[in-house]
C-alpha cells in the first residue's frame, strides 16, 4: 500500500487548488479523480461532433476566485480573465419591442441599491481565504446595520419591494438570489439571501469575468501549479471507501479494472457532504439537496435579431440576456415548479461567451460569424424530472425554448448551426443529468444549499469551515463554509487548515 501526507478526492479546480497549496509546502499530496479529465464543472469540450468550439461546459463564469490565490500559486499569466463590455439586457416581457440595458448600473434606485452591496463586497471578500469570523464581527465590518439586516436577517425581497416599484428592475436584482437555488423572494428560510451574497461579492466588486480560452483553461493553469510543486495528479480513479482510524485514513480506489489502495495522514474531499457521508459508510438523509436549473449549450450560425430596435444583438448579448425574469414571473414560476409542473414560461438568461472571447472558436468559425450561447434556466428542481427524466427533459427544453423566443424577433431554433452530421449543435443538462455526470447529489451546483460566509457558532470561530466530524477527513469543495462558485476558496482553506494547524 502506498502512503502520502494528503489524498485528495476528486479533482476538481478547489481539489487542485488545495494540491497546489499542499505540495508547494512540502507535503506529499495524491489527487484522485474519477472521470478521464481533471477540472470538475470547470471544464472545456468539445461537444458538437465535428465541430470545433470549446464550450465552457457546465460553469461559465469567473466571479469568486480571489486575485490572491492566482497570484499564490503563480498562475497568472495562463489565466485571464476578461469584463464583459455589458452587465446585462432584459426585454421588458410587457413590451418586447423595448428593454432594460445596464451597462454601469447608473440606474436610479439600481445604482443605490448596487453601491449598498458593492460596500459589502469590498468588507467580505477579504474574509473569504481567512478563518471564520463572527456574525457580530461581520456586522461591524460591514459598517451599516440597515443593509446588514437588510441582506442578512430578513427575507431578501423585503428590501428588493421597498427599493424598486419597477417589477421589471426587480426581477433583474432577484435573479442573483436565485441562481442554482430553489427559492423564493420572501422564503423565510434566507436561502435566497445566501445566494445573492454569493453572486454579489466577487473579487469585492461582483464583477463577473469571462475565462480567455473558456472555462478549462482555469483548471488547466490550477493542475498545471499542482503538478509543478510536486502533487501526483490521477484520473480515471474513482474512489470507493474512505476509512480513517485512529493514525491516519484507508481510501480504497478503483481505476475500472484493478481495486487499490492509499494510506494517507489526511483527506480532504472535493465532493458534496452526502458524497463524502457515503464513502464513509454512512446512510443518506431523505433530505438530500436539490438542483434547480436547466444548462443549455448551444452554437448560432448568426445572433437572433430583438424587437427592440435601440439594442443590436451584439450587445444584448454581450452581458447576461434576462428573459422572462420580471419579480412576478419569477415567482408564478416557482409557484408552479413548487407544484410538480414545469414552469409555463420558464425564467431564463444567456450570454455569448464569444462576443467577449472568440478563441473558443476555429478562425473558420469565427469567419462564419458562428457565436456560442449559454443558457442557464431558473427553476427547474430535480424533482420535475424524477418519474420520466428523458420526456420530462424534452419538455423543459421546448418550454425554455419557447420562453427564449418570446423575447426575439425569430425563432432561436432558425439560428442553430448544424453539425456535419446534420444534428444541431445544442445539449441540455437537467439535475439529474449533473447528477450523473459530476456526481453532485441532486444536481445541486454548489452540492448544497449554500452557507453564510461566517461562523454560526461560538465554536466555529477562528475555523476554516472546512472541518468534519472526523478531524483527519476535511471538506475542500463547494459543499464547505464558503464553498461554491468557481473560486478555489474551499481549497485553500482546506490546505490552510492543515498547514497552520
């Protein structure tokens, strides 16, 4: 049996940032990942037989990822990341032929309502790559008890229904809250406030960026560091056990063939919390978590024209595109998907990641003026597709599809390019679908409904939020404290909390 100082399990950008962390400190460090390529969500492919485009497969964007990491591990050069020249363009459902562009937030009770979140920003982030703090110590970092309370005590729409009258802007400030989340404005349980402040305080400003070369290139720059300092990075390894004792962890992997074996002081585990509670032998909860979104990839011949004619497609969709993503839409859509029906006109958004970044491409794509769209649908929880996932998944797509044109002057179908086997080039992923393929339970992006960014609990003070009830097996993925996004955070705290233990 071999032996190392840290195993970790699966190979996604946060398990190779802890590698990175690891093995540049000294420690012998092996990563383990199941699927035949490293980078977790964070991958590129090719998805289109024939056809040669680089999607950004699963995640898309950049938001999270602290400049301090990047420049800890010596990345930089191979990763940049680009502002999209607008934030967003939402066709007003109420009159097609005009909308609401925002392209620097220079919107009345918007910019107001923007600079009381960018001053959350600037005091939070920082925190993120440091041990937790307190409720009461973020507070007063965050220097405003209204929008303290605001953002972190009551109900989010609260705030939105007593800043904007429009339904319009406030369904646009609401979609934050809502992104691979199941909730609703005025839900008790604060999921949908957890979730905004995830979506609203990257880097200290929100800001979200486009990867130059598409979403594996920030995978490849994060296993590139890893293998340069030293940590053994193996794909095609599915772990099957992880049993720790008293000195030190069993992880019992399978490459397909040949069952193995790895000793190792520590593990830290780049999976969900139910993911890790199975290795251990532990039986699941009936409360498993629960994605909520429909992905959708596509490749356009050409742009689809608008109805609104002060608006040319290149810029409606430079930023992100909200379609029928009024407060009111929003919710009648939860309300229905609440009720075990696919949303009548689902909420939805896109944004051509080559307006910003056309490399993804082959030049004689990019010469046909060929553009990618990525479609993110709101309000599709795993449960709709329980009983017939395929026609369930049918479904959804045309119903999202028909929501998609309903804010064009054509039909997005007429656009699709055609592989040169004749099929077009569109794929949709249900949560079961990402539940398959990423092993995310529920298909739940962020493997669980997401954390406040500070300890709960008097105990947890001055932790990492990484930690489990065993303290030689440590979380390093979306599912921990901090968790979620593309960001590396998990990683490096996890790497933290053994080095500075």
């Amino acid at each position: 049996m071999s032996r190392v100082d840290v195993a970790i399990v699966g190979g996604g950008h946060n398990g190779l940032t802890a590698a990175a962390y690891l093995a540049a400190a000294g420690r012998s460090c092996t990563v383990l990942e199941r699927r035949g390529e490293l980078g977790g969500a964070a991958v590129s492919e090719r998805p289109f037989a024939g056809v040669d485009a680089r999607l950004s497969r699963y995640a898309y964007l950049v938001s999270l990822l602290p400049a301090s990491i990047v420049r800890d591990l010596g990345i930089a050069a191979e990763l940049r990341l680009a502002r999209r020249p607008v934030s967003s363009y939402t066709p007003d459902p109420r009159d097609p032929g005009r909308g609401l562009l925002v392209d620097d937030r220079e919107l009345g009770a918007l910019r107001d309502f923007s600079a009381a979140t960018a001053g959350v920003a600037r005091a939070l982030f920082p925190t993120l790559t440091e041990p937790l703090r307190s409720r009461e110590e973020v507070r007063a970092l965050v220097a405003d008890d209204a929008v303290f309370d605001a953002l972190f005590e009551a109900p989010l729409g609260v705030a939105i229904d007593a800043a904007f009258s429009d339904d319009l802007v406030a369904g646009v400030v609401l979609t934050d809250a809502l992104i691979g989340t199941f909730a609703q404005a005025h839900g008790d349980d604060l999921r949908q406030n957890r979730c905004f402040l995830y979506h609203v305080i990257g880097g200290g400003t929100g800001d979200w960026l486009v990867p130059i070369g598409g979403m594996g290139v920030v995978s490849g720059a994060l296993a590139g560091a890893a293998r340069a300092a030293g940590a053994t990075l193996t794909t095609r390894a599915e772990v099957l056990a992880i049993e720790p004792d008293a000195r030190g962890v069993d992880v019992r992997y399978t490459d397909g063939t040949t069952e193995r074996e790895l000793r190792a002081d520590q593990v830290l585990v780049n999976a969900a919390p139910a993911e890790l509670q199975r290795l251990m032998g532990h039986p699941g909860s009936d409360d498993r978590p629960e994605g909520a979104q429909l992905k959708v990839n596509l490749l356009l011949e050409r742009l689809p024209r608008l109805h609104d004619p002060a608006v040319s497609p290149e810029r409606a969709f430079a930023g992100t595109l909200h379609i029928n993503e009024t407060a009111t839409q929003l919710q009648r859509a939860f309300d229905e998907a609440a009720s075990g029906a696919i949303p009548t006109t689902p909420p939805c958004e896109a944004y051509c990641h080559t307006l910003t970044d056309p490399t993804i491409l082959d030049p004689s794509l990019r010469a046909r003026g060929v553009h990618t769209l990525t479609v993110f649908g709101l309000h599709m929880p795993a449960r709709l597709f329980a009983d017939d996932p395929d026609a369930a998944r049918a479904d959804a797509l045309a119903a999202t599809l028909r929501s998609i044109d309903s804010v064009l002057a054509e039909p997005i179908e007429d656009c699709l390019l055609h592989a040169p086997d004749g099929d077009v080039c569109l794929e949709v992923r249900t949560p079961l679908d990402i539940e398959r393929e990423l092993r995310m339970p529920g298909g739940h992006i962020f493997h669980r409904d997401l954390q406040w960014p500070f300890a709960e609990h008097a105990d947890d003070v001055g932790r990492w939020g990484v930690e489990t009830d065993n303290p030689r097996v440590l979380l390093c993925g979306a599912g921990a404290r901090r968790g979620g996004g593309i960001s590396g955070i998990a990683g490096h705290n996890a790497a933290m909390a053994l080095l500075r233990s």
